[in-house]
C-alpha cells in the first residue's frame, strides 16, 4: 500500500526551496513509482568557435586579469564583450 504523498510548499524564494529539498526526503512529496522516463532533444551547442589575432602583450593582461578573478580567459573576454554591448 502506497501512502499519499504530502503538498508541497510553496516557497519564497530559490534558496528556500534549496533548504527545504536539502532537509526533506522527496518520496514523502513525490511518488516516484509514477515517474516516465524524460527526453532531452539533441540539443546542439549555441556558440561557435571563432579565430581571433589578438596582440601577445594584450592577451596575457587578459589572462592575468581572468586569472585574478579565478575563471578560463575565454570566459572573461565573452563577459566583457556582452557587457560591452549591453552598454552600447
């Protein structure tokens, strides 16, 4: 005999609902014996590769500076161009 599972709450926030999850058991919220099987489409990269000469002197202050901020410089200089034309 399977037991009714109880409501979930409803939550004020994401870290609410990340607390609530860390401290409760989701069989007593969710019954898992009715879960399907999901299907995630063939999702394809949204970014594509690009060549870009840059200067050595310039690329190793964007290094250092990624490096400072602890994150790949590839990431950094995406930032920065998205901020760039945010502010455009």
């Amino acid at each position: 005999m399977t037991k009714k599972p109880k409501p979930i709450p409803d939550f004020e926030s994401e870290t609410d609902e990340r607390i609530f999850w860390e401290r409760h058991d989701s069989s007593d919220y969710v019954d898992w014996s009715k879960a399907k099987p999901g299907h995630l489409a063939n999702l394809k990269p949204t970014s594509k590769s690009i060549s870009l000469r840059l200067p050595v002197d310039l690329l190793e202050q964007i290094k250092m500076a990624a490096n400072k901020r602890d994150v790949p410089y590839q990431s950094l200089i995406k930032v920065w161009l998205a901020e760039k034309i945010d502010a455009a």
